[in-house]
C-alpha cells in the first residue's frame, strides 16, 4: 500500500510539472512580433516615422526599448506615447536623443531669415539686420523648444551683432541656466545677456 501510495504521489507531482511548463513559457507573440506592432505604431505617425526610431523587444517581459535621435522633445515624448499605446502596459525604455536640425551658415538663406524675423514679431523677439543674427536666432530658438527644461517655457531671445539676450519668466532656475547654456553653446554667438527671472517658488 505504501508503495503504491508514493508511486501515485509521485505521478501526481510529475503531472503537475508538466502541466505547470507551458506556463512559464511565453504565450502568444515574439519578440519580433512585438517589435512588429511597435513599428507599425510609429509609422503611422510621419514625423515620428521619418525619425526611424530603432525597436527591441522582449515579449515575455512585455518591454520594449526605443532608441535613435529625433529633432524635438514633442517628437520624443509623441514615439514614447505611441509605443506604449501598441500593447497593454507595455514597459517602454526611452533612449531618444533629441536633437535639432541646424541650417549650416552657408546652406541659410534670405527666405530663411524673413521667415525667422516674422516669426520673432510675433513672439515680442528682435533680430538684428544681419543673416547671421537670423541664423543665431533660428538655431537657440530650435535648441530651447528640443530642450526638456526649456521646451515647456517661454523664454524671449533677441540677437544684435551676434550678442544674445534672454528675457522673461521662467517657473525654475533649472530652466533659467540651462537657457542661457543653450545659447552660450550655440556656435557663433559671442555674449549672453541673461535677463530671465525666476518665478516665486521655482
């Protein structure tokens, strides 16, 4: 009887192994599958899809890693939101970079800086009269709105002989240095005249 107790008992053990074993398999899609869906997200979005974000996978964790460089914030946090909408609490890891697209001095044209000057009016910006000025103007102005610590803000950029001027209220003073950074590390400009101020509590 004991013999054929344990023997049962041990049969049962193996059943139950062996029942158990598909489930700690990975059901349903791959990795390239996954990675699949993830891509058909993004291209469904031109401007995300033109940036050729790289997808990895790994379905049985449900994760997913995104990599490559886009030329804005907005185009980063929009691959981000677009991946994780591809699967149900999908872990998505954001490896973007952002980036902006520079006009080479030489490729910039007069076109291009009527349109920089225009746009400044609106925004209560000044550029001065030269190509150069607009050039300036254009490339900080693309660095501030890819930047995640300034891209929220509005920050005031005039540019005269090359000289930058920030001016207006930024909601912290993490904003406010990496501004005048941004535009000290803008090749071409000689001075940055830091006029922002700070919000109470930023």
């Amino acid at each position: 009887m004991r013999i054929a107790t344990v023997i049962s008992i041990v049969g049962i053990l193996l059943l139950a192994g062996c029942s158990t074993e598909p489930a700690t398999k990975a059901v349903g899609r791959t990795n390239a599958d996954l990675e699949q869906s993830i891509k058909a997200k993004l291209d469904s979005d031109p401007p995300v899809q033109a940036a050729n974000i790289s997808v990895t996978a790994n379905a049985a964790a449900n994760e997913a890693t995104l990599s490559g460089t886009v030329s804005s914030e907005g185009l980063r946090l929009r691959a981000v939101e677009l991946a994780k909408s591809s699967q149900p609490n999908l872990v998505v890891t954001d490896k973007i970079e952002v980036k902006p697209q520079e006009v080479a001095r030489n490729e910039y044209t007069d076109d291009m800086a009527r349109a920089a000057r225009e746009k400044a009016r609106e925004l209560g910006n000044q550029i001065g009269n030269s190509l150069d000025d607009a050039w300036l103007y254009s490339k900080i102005m693309a660095r501030l709105a890819s930047d995640p610590d300034t891209s929220a803000v509005k920050v005031n950029v005039d540019v005269k002989n090359k000289m930058v001027t920030l001016r207006g209220n930024v909601d912290s003073a993490k904003a406010k240095t990496q501004a005048e950074r941004l535009a000290k590390d803008t090749d071409g400009v000689t001075v940055v005249r830091d006029e922002l101020t700070v919000a109470s509590g930023g």
